[in-house]
C-alpha cells in the first residue's frame, strides 16, 4: 500500500497524516509526537505497516554509498563543456534558436511590406520624349517642392560657408 493510498483511507479516521508519519521515519518528530505516533501504530496494522516500509527504505537509503568520482572528473567536465561552447555547431544552433527568429521575423515582414508599397506606388512609366518646342507643365506643388528644395540648398551652403570662415553666397544660380 502506498502512502497516498494509506492517506485516503485513514483521512475519516484517527491515523496520522503522511507528513507525520515521513517526519516520524526521518526522525523529525519531537519525542512526545514519536510516543504518539507510536503508540498509534502498535494499535493500528496499517500505520505500523507502513512505519516498517518506510523505515526499511530510509535504512537503504543511508546504506547506499554513491560511486567513486575518478580524479580528473571535474576538469575533463569542464574541458567538454568549453569545448563545447566554442565549437561552431554551437554557435550556429543558438543563432538559430526560435529566440532569434521571433525577433527577426517582424522585421522581414516589415521589410517586404515596404518594398512592395515602393515598387506598386512607384511603377516606372515609359514616357515618350517630349517634342521639341512643346511645353512642360509643372504643377503647383511641384513649383513648391522647387522652391523648397533650392531654399534648403542655399541654407547647406551658407552653413557650410560658416563652418570653412569663406564668404556665404547669397544667389543660388
């Protein structure tokens, strides 16, 4: 019978919690809990039962040695794990852990989403060539956009005037 059973059994009746009777094998309990505790299994098959189980096991368990570790354990540990960590395999798989890809994914659909915006808005319209003597037209805001654009043009240039101690020019041909 398992601890687990034994619990669900005696939870209506007076016997111990499995917690008692683990600290009463491991040798936790206080001497008068150990009285009652025994006591309670001399009267009780199922708790004395399970007090001879769990003492037999706690007997294996501080019999048991562990196997030797050899001399040079430590270091030949240590000697793979930086092998290991300085092999390019290594670095090649925590490159591509999914970490990485979680991060690099919003950008390469970011991307391909700005690319294809550019190429659908700017298709490239084959003009024919305008015949000599024929007007341009230029609309309103591409006259401001001029304007604009030659107003930063001389702005650069008188900064840069400032900057080299020349004279500034105040026409833009």
């Amino acid at each position: 019978m398992s601890i687990s059973e034994f619990y669900r059994e005696h939870a209506m009746t007076n016997c111990p919690t499995e917690d008692i009777l683990l600290d009463y094998t491991a040798g936790q309990l206080g001497p008068e809990q150990s009285a009652q505790f025994e006591r309670h299994a001399d009267g009780c098959a199922r708790c004395s039962q399970l007090r001879s189980a769990q003492a037999t096991i706690w007997l294996a368990l501080d019999e048991w040695k562990p196997a030797p570790v050899s001399e040079g354990f430590n270091r030949e540990l240590w000697r793979k794990i930086d092998a290991d960590a300085n092999s390019g395999f290594s670095r090649l798989r925590s490159g591509l852990r999914f970490n990485l890809w979680k991060q690099v994914a919003p950008l390469g659909v970011a991307t391909a989403v700005i690319i294809t915006a550019f190429v659908f808005d700017h298709n490239v319209k084959q003009s024919a060539p305008v015949p000599a003597g024929s007007a341009i037209v230029v609309t309103v805001s591409d006259a401001d956009q001029l304007e604009r654009t030659l107003d930063d043009i001389q702005l650069l240039r008188e900064v840069d005037a400032v900057q080299t101690g020349a004279k500034p020019q105040t026409e833009i041909m």
